[in-house]
C-alpha cells in the first residue's frame, strides 16, 4: 500500500514537473530559434560579405552592386520573399535623390535590399530592422576599405536573423507582426538610403511599429576589453518607455550583456543618436534602438577586416536583436510612442 502511495505521489510529482517543463519550451520557444543564429554561420557569411570582391562596397558602384547581389541571393536561397512586385529585391534610390544631399556628389543609381516575412495575426504592422550594406570603397591609397565592422557585422547580423525567423515560420511559429529586413545604401554619404526609404516607405511609416538598427557590431572596444559581453544600446527610451523596457527585459532573461547608454546620453558629444539610419526613422516618431559596439584604430580604414571581428559576441548581440524583435512582433498590443513628439 505503502508503495502504491509513493508511486503515486512520485507520478503526480513527475507530470507536473513534465507540465512545468513543456511550459518552458513553449514559452520560450524564442530560444529554439534565436539557437540558430550562430558565430560560425556570422563568420562564413561576413568572410564573403568584406572580401575583394566587393571592393568596399561604395554608394553605387560595382562592388556596392556585387554585394547587393549577394543579399538578394541569399534571401533568394534561403525562400525570404521581397515585399515588392514581382519579387524585386531592390528599392532604387537615384542618383538624382542622392547627389544633391551627399557628402561627395557624382554618384550612380543605388538601391537598398528589402526582405519580407509577414506576420501572422496583424501583417500590416511592420518591425524594420536594418543595416547600411554600403561602405567607403577605396581609399586614397587604392587599398580596399573592407569595412568588416563598418557595417558587414550589422548586414551578416540582419540575415541570420531573418534565416532565423523564416525558421520560426516553416514550423507554424511565425511572428505575429510583420518583419522588413531593410539593407540601406548610402549610409556613408549621408544617410541617404534610410532617408529615401522613410520619404518613400514600402509599408505606410504609421504602420512601423519600431526600428532595430545596426551599425558596426563585431567588435570589442578598449573600453570593454575586460568584459567584452556588452554591447551599446542609443535611442531606446527616447520615443517609446515600453521599447526601453522590452529591450531590458528581454537582454536579462535571455543574455544578460552589459548594455553600456554612454552613448545615449543627450549632452554625449559624440552625437551617435543622430549618426546612424535610425535617425530617419525617429524623426517620423518611429520607437528606435541603435546598436553599436563603438568605434577603433580601424574604423574607416583598409585595416577594419573580418579576421578582426569578435564572432562570439556578434552572436550575442544578434541574438539580443532577435529577441528583442521577436518580443515587439508577438506581444498582444503595439508598443506605444509614448514620448513621440506633437505633429
Ligand atoms: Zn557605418
């Protein structure tokens, strides 16, 4: 008898530990996917992404085409549809929109690289997470600027992100809300891409629920060499209490990464918050977070290369991205903008 009890109760005790856990797994079944973004896919990925044959991807010339090419093969491959007609990968953004606001002036047609997942439950409201693809080309020199972290880190970053959440949708777990993986062109002349693309947005802007941008990623600056787990966050709190907060929550539960706001401060000299394509987004009222892993002796020279790049912490910081993305796409209501200013 005595037996039958303890059986019992150790059965008892053992379905609700079952029930316990199939409640985790479902919970997070984030982590299941955010698993799948990994260094050593980031490190194949930005190996090809900084090589010469891109020749330091400059705002409209071959090499800044090559490298479209290759996201739009990948998308192509990896069966990630463009949000466009008759699956056109790229936004043309002329020379004509371009040269007059450029630094350098004499620029050819470019284009940003779009790619679509669209939400289950509420398609119309867009996530945009994006990453300039363009960088300085050749340097005085002729040496290539290769701009491994300057911004191949955010650009391999964005695709196994979205290699991640088209994942998710093959098993029936697509995101809620739907996801614009948006390359940018332009970024070093000027912002231009981020600037053309929220003038001439694919998804109405009102629609854009958030932007997750990156803009060099990959490595460790002196600053952090002790604890090389961090990672800068700028822009945050500044439109949206609720996406500060996500973002808080999300990188605790998950990561746990130092997450440095130095930058974030308003008196900041450096003035990050206005640098990056995030910006273009923010003046429309659209919640953003920056994310940037601060700046070193090869920013904007032939030496920032992808043998340099941190792969173990470009994961992690990917990884905090999708996650952060995946909370905003699934949660029951909108973030809101609680502090976007009065139009
Ligand atoms: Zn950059």
């Amino acid at each position: 008898m005595k037996k039958i009890v303890f059986a019992i109760i150790f059965l008892i005790i053992s379905s609700c530990a079952l029930t316990q856990e199939s409640k985790r797994k479902n919970k997070d079944i984030a982590l299941k996917y955010a698993e799948t973004i990994t260094y050593k896919e980031l490190n194949v990925l930005l190996t090809s992404f900084a090589s010469d044959e891109f020749e330091g991807r400059k705002t409209g010339e071959d090499g800044q085409k090559k490298a479209a090419n290759f996201l739009r093969d990948f998308y192509s491959k990896e069966g990630i549809k463009s949000p466009q007609e008759n699956n056109n990968y790229f936004q043309i953004v002329p020379a004509s929109f371009m040269n007059p606001l450029s630094r350098q002036g004499g620029l050819n047609d470019s284009e940003n690289v779009v790619a679509f997942i669209k939400g289950s439950e509420k398609p119309d409201e867009i996530i945009v997470i994006s990453a300039h693809l363009d960088h300085l080309g050749r340097a005085y020199t002729r040496a290539i600027n290769y701009g491994a972290d300057d911004n191949g880190s955010g650009t391999v970053a964005i695709l196994e992100i979205a290699q991640a959440f088209k994942k998710a949708v093959e098993d029936g777990k697509g995101p809620k809300r739907s996801i614009l993986f948006l390359h940018v062109t332009g970024e070093e002349q000027g912002l231009l891409g981020s600037k053309y693309y929220t003038e001439n947005p694919i998804f109405p802007i009102k629609k854009t629920v958030a932007n997750l941008n990156t803009d060099m990623i990959g490595r460790v600056d002196v600053k952090h060499q002790k604890n090389p787990n961090y990672i800068y966050l700028i822009g945050s709190d500044k439109l949206s209490t609720e996406l500060h907060d996500i973002s808080e929550t999300v990188n605790k539960k998950y990561l746990n990464l130092s997450l440095d706001y130095s930058y974030n401060d308003d008196d900041d000299p450096n003035l990050y918050y206005y640098r990056s394509d995030h910006y273009n987004f923010a003046e429309f009222n659209v919640p953003v977070i920056f994310y940037f892993s601060g700046t070193h002796i090869d920013y904007h020279e032939p030496s920032d290369t992808s043998d340099k790049i941190n792969y173990e912490q470009l994961e992690n910081r990917a990884r905090l991205i999708f996650y952060t993305a995946w909370e905003i796409a699934n949660r029951k209501d909108r973030i809101v903008a609680d502090k976007a200013t009065k139009e």
